[in-house]
DNA sequence: CTATTGCGGAGCGAATCGCTCCGCAACTTG
DNA sequence: CAAGTTGCGGAGCGATTCGCTCCGCAATAG
C-alpha cells in the first residue's frame, strides 16, 4: 500500500463517514461544503470522487442497505431466535439506520437500491417469522412494525447534535443513554403485552416516501 | 369576534402550527419562508407578530413546554399511577416534544424557558416516583432516561416526511403507526425485565445542548 | 529527472437567507 | 356614508450559501 493510496482510501472512507454524519445532523438541507468540512478534505476530493451530491447519497444509501442486509444475515445465523433479531436491531440502530429518511423523494432510487431493499425486507420476515415460530416475539408485532421501529430509533437527537455541536467529551454518556433505550424498546418486543392498537401498517409507510411509484421494499436506508 | 380579529387570531394560530412542522420536517435549517408559505401567510404576517425568527422560536419552545407542564399535571391527576404516567408519555410524544430539539444551541434560553423546563422536570420526578412506588414502572428507569424516551419517539421520520410531501393521504395510517410504536415502548417501561444497561444518563444529556452554562432543565422542548 | 495524480480551496452563477417596507384592500369608527 | 386604521401579501434588499468547476501546486510514481 504506497502512501498516495493510503491517503486517497483514508479520505474515501473519511468522505463518507462525514457525509453520514452531517445527513443525520442537517437532514436533506446537508450542504457538501459542510460534509467535505467535516471529513477534513477539499470539495474537489469529493467530486472526484462522485460527480454529484446525488451520487454521494446513493452511494450512501448503498452502503446503509448492505450493513442492514449483513446484520439481518447475522442475525439469521445465531442459533437463537430472540438472540439473532434483538441483536439485529441493536446493529441497525447503532449504525444510525434511518439516518438517511431525510433525502428519501430528493433522490432517484437504483435499481441496486431497490434490490437490496427487497432482500432486506425478505431478511428481516425471515428473523420476525422465526422469532415467532419461537414464541419470543410479540405475535402482533410485524416487519413492517420492526422496520418502522429502527427508522424511529436509529436516528438519535441525542447522538447527532451533541456531534454537531462537537461535544465530544459527552457522547460516552450519550452513546451509554442509547443503549438503554434500544433495551427498553426491546423489552418492548417481548410477548405477554396486550395487543398492540390498531392494525398492522402496510408497506406503504416505506415506498410512499422513498419512490411512490417503484418496488422499492421496507429498509428505511 | 369581529372578522378582522378572527382571521388575525387563525394566522396567528396558522404559524405557530406551520412553525412547529417545518421545524419538524426540515430541522434548524427551517426558513421563515417556509414557515410563512406552509401557513399560507405573506412573510410580513409573520414579522408583524415576531420581531426575529429567535423569537419565534423561543415562543414555540414556551408553548411546548406548556405542552408538556399541562400534559404532566393531568398525568398526576389521574389516580392510577400507570394510567397517568402512559398518558403523559402518549400525549408528548403525540404532540411532538423534542421537534425543537434541532435548535439547542441556536437560540437564547430565556428566563421564562427555563423556568418552565425545570418545573416539567419536577412534575416528570413526581410521575416517575408514584409509578415506582406503585411498582407498575421498572425500577431501574429514570426520569432522565423517561424525557430521552420521549424525545427519542417525539420526532417521527415517517410523519415528517410525509407531511413534508403533502402526503396526507398516507397520515392516518402513519399516526396508527405511530401508536403502535409507542404501546412497544410503554410495554418496555413495565417492570419484570432484566436491568438496563449501564448506569442512568445525567441532566447533562439536556443541558450540554440547550444552554451549557444555564440551569436549563431537561425537559426536550 | 519528468510525468502523473490527487490535493485544497477560490470563485462562478444561481439560489436562498432573514428581514424591511410598500401598495392595497378590508375593516372599523364616527 | 366617508375617512381613518390596520393587517394583508409579497417584492426586493444586501448578505450568505448553494452545487460545482477548475486552477496551481506539491507529493508521489516510474
């Protein structure tokens, strides 16, 4: 590995961290002068990189899809079924899926986007329907539900603003606050509740917002 | 009433909701003039009430934490324990606490925010401590961790957006959906649950973000 | 040594920002 | 009824920010 590539990945990975990062502060209104900022680059370095901000977020919606795709695949391989699904959701939740709802209409989706979203959905049936089949889970609760539930929590107000105002010295405490409620939220999931309200909500939650007209699946990205 | 101070009164109602959304939906990069075309105002109706956007601003954080004052008194006033603390937790995260988080920071925390802030924290103490004397609350959640909750569920990806994208059509199932979700979180605030993780989250969780140097309170806003 | 390559960031044209102020119409008052 | 009042919508101000192009330069590669 010659220095000049070292570099070059450094930035590459620094670029998209950051551009996670600044979405999940600043929502659709994430300028790239503030993402290139935030990686410590030049704005050319990310347009060398991706010829528009468009691109940077589909690539970011990649990227998010296929961390929701292996988690689910970990989550499937753990021989216990309660074990694979909350351990799944902690990974999506911690990764801050749903950081990216925001652009979701301002983008056009891929066919790449759309394929890994089904696979994620078909995934996620999978870890619900085992789960149930186990009688660890909720009888009433669904994927949608699930999907739903990591969008909400994946986002942290917490997390992203003591980011974005740099107060790192309490993101330990912060990240520590997180946890504590994904667990409560998982407690949550467990069975012996009454039932939930209402019905089960439909998959319209997902494509109604990311592409009205495409198949474009559940995953929040 | 005459017709002149009747359509004065629905402007004035007419922004401060528009206000509240676009906050909402676009975070601290809101612009007055979304805020004026949402509540289909001219932006000289908006100046005509408040003198900066600051002052906007502070005004919605004022009446959320009246919200949520209001909200914590009638969860004291109902005599089951249980039933009053859900109904505070349903009625904030309903109403949207935590929409205003994304401006911590930005604005003046006012003498008047503050005060109101600090007697939501006494009121959530009081709901917290009845439901754990009456053993129907885990007993290792706190106050703390409670407003975080509330935050974390107050901002609702799915409704934003699609209030964002006009997508009414979509809202009442989101607003079911919504529901659901929150009944999965108040499941997970029964005791009978292995403890939380880690140790409960500090006032600072709140006040490193609103007004690092104030006694500003926890309550989201 | 020369050639290559990726760097940072200045600056472009356009868009957006918070806010002021104008003309006007609806309403109120005497 | 007419004159005065008042709140309206929105044009446009000066400043800032946007996405993006392209330049000079320095580090690296061959």
């Amino acid at each position: 590995m010659t220095p000049r590539k070292d570099l070059a990945e450094r930035n590459d990975r620094a670029l998209l961290q950051a551009a996670r990062d600044v979405l999940a502060e600043d929502g659709a209104h994430a300028s790239v002068a503030a993402i290139a900022a935030r990686a410590g680059v030049g704005i050319g370095s990310l347009y060398r990189r991706y010829r528009t901000k468009e691109e940077l977020f589909q690539r970011l919606s990649v990227l998010s899809l296929d961390h929701w795709n292996r988690a689910a695949e970990e989550g499937l391989a753990d021989p216990d079924p309660w074990a694979g699904l909350a351990g799944f959701v902690r990974s999506c939740v911690e990764f801050g899926q749903g950081s990216l709802a925001p652009i979701a209409g301002t983008i056009e989706v891929t066919e790449e986007m759309s394929a890994k979203s089904r696979r994620g959905d078909e995934l996620l049936r999978d870890l619900v329907r085992r789960a149930h089949e186990a009688g660890v889970l909720r009888p009433d609760v669904t994927a949608v539900d699930i999907s739903l539930l990591i969008e909400q929590m994946g986002r942290s107000p917490l997390v992203d603003q003591l980011r974005k105002q740099a107060r790192d010295d309490l993101l330990p405490a912060a990240f520590e606050a997180r946890r504590r409620l994904i667990a409560i939220v998982l407690d949550g999931l467990r069975p012996g509740r009454p039932a939930l309200p209402g019905s089960p909500p439909g998959e319209e939650m997902f494509t109604g917002r990311w592409a009205p007209d495409a198949a474009a699946g559940t995953s929040p990205a």
